[in-house]
C-alpha cells in the first residue's frame, strides 16, 4: 500500500485574500415595507450607508443606501449645489457616513416604504472569491458593496472601502 502525500499548505504570503478574509460577517438587514424614515434612522444608528433589503418571507430582494434615500429626498434637485444631502454624491464609496452627515439629510418622502427607492439589483459573491476579482465586480458594476454568501446564505458584506483598506494595511 503507498503512503499518501500529505497536500503542502499554503504559507500564508502564498495564500489569495479572498471575500472570506476582508468581509464584515455582521450584515444589517432591512424590511422592503418600513418606511424611508425608519430606515434613515437606523443606517444613522448603525453608521453605515447601506443595507440588504428582504422582504417579509426573509428573501433578499435589494439594497438601499444613502444615495437612494438622497435621491428620493432631491426628488429630482441638484445634489451637488449643497443642498440637502449634498454630502451623500461626494461619498463615492459609500464607507461609513458620519452621524452629522445622516443628521442633515431632509428627508422629504420620509413616509414611502423602502421598496419604493430601493435598488433591486443585488451583486453578491461566493466567500472563497480573491480580492482582485472581488474589485473588478465592483467597478463594473460601478457599486459600493457586495454582499458574501455561503452555500446561497448571505454570511457577510464587503464594501469599497473594505477594499482601501488592505492597500493601507499592506504598508
């Protein structure tokens, strides 16, 4: 009987730093039936720009972000004339907005339910997925986040500045 080999392991400068590796596995979801406010309320609490959204059966069906809310808000107004969330164009890659910067948004339709703004599309990866590939998604897709599955299961979310973070941390 031969003896099997033993597969060498990966010395960890060998190894792809994947989607696993660099994403936040506390991923904050919302309900597509609360409102706008509701949600701008909890993206301020929670510090974040963004979140998954499900419907009532627990099914991802989108994502909401500062920028859609800012969006409904100008309903149509130039966000870039420092207006009401003029803020939220300028961040590019939708990392954490400061408390203030979420404070200051007006939000006009602060009654319509999240499904109403929200983006239905979703761009989401397997957790074994490296780095480089996780960053061509993102600028093809021209978004901010991805969210991490396992096995079809949402296990975790990856933003762009997720990724700018690796490149300073390489230093």
């Amino acid at each position: 009987m031969k003896k099997q080999k033993k597969p060498r392991l990966a010395r960890d400068s060998d190894r792809k730093v994947t989607a696993g590796d660099v994403m936040n596995p506390s991923v904050i979801t919302v309900r597509d039936d609360l409102t706008v406010q509701e949600v701008a309320a909890l993206l301020t609490e929670k510090e974040i720009t963004g979140a998954p959204v499900i419907d009532l059966r627990g099914k991802l069906v989108g994502v909401v972000s500062v920028t859609d809310i800012a969006a409904s808000a100008a309903e149509g107004a130039d966000l870039s004339s420092g207006g009401s969330g003029s803020n939220f164009r300028r961040h590019d890659l939708e990392g954490r907005a400061s408390r203030g910067e979420l404070r200051d948004l007006h939000v006009e339709n602060a009654g319509l339910p999240v499904r109403d703004i929200m983006t239905p599309t979703v761009f989401t990866v397997p957790e074994n997925t490296p780095v480089p590939r996780l960053a061509k998604t993102m600028i093809s897709g021209r978004i901010h986040r991805l969210l991490v599955t396992r096995r079809g299961k949402i296990v975790g979310i990856i933003t762009a500045l997720d990724l700018l973070k690796l490149l300073v941390d390489r230093k």
